[in-house]
C-alpha cells in the first residue's frame, strides 16, 4: 500500500519528467536538422555567387572589348578629319 501512495504522490513529478525529456529530444533533433539545412543553403549561396562572378566577369570582359572598340572608331575618326 505504501508503494502505490509513494507512485500516486510523486506520478506528476515523474510524468514531468518524462515529458521533459520527450520535449528536449524533440529539441535536440531540432536543431541538427536546422544545421543541416543551414549547411545546404551555405553551399547553394557559394553555388549562386560563383555563378555571378562568372557572369560579372564575361560583362567586364565586354565592357573591355567595347571600350577598344570605341577607342578605335574614335582614333579614325580624328584621323580623318
């Protein structure tokens, strides 16, 4: 009788417990997920911006080719003048 009184006394406390642990498990796995996706969106950033310096560096080299260009119709020009 005394072990049934004990477990009825103290049966919130362990059920708290319990649900505690549940709580922080489920926080736990939380948070390595959100790490995991972190790194995958880390790793499409680095994707995407590469992609860019690509693309900014084929317009720098148009740019470049275009000042030549521009550079040189103004050199006939003076010269016939």
């Amino acid at each position: 009788m005394g072990e049934i009184k004990l477990i009825s006394e103290h049966l919130p406390t362990l059920l708290s417990i319990l649900g505690l642990v549940a709580w922080l498990i489920r926080l736990e796995a939380k948070v390595l997920y959100s790490e995991k996706d972190i790194v995958k969106i880390q790793a499409s950033h680095e994707k995407n911006i590469a992609s860019l310096w690509e693309k900014l560096e084929s317009i720098q080299t148009t740019l470049n080719q275009l000042l030549v260009s521009v550079g040189e119709l103004k050199g006939r020009l003076e010269k016939e003048k």
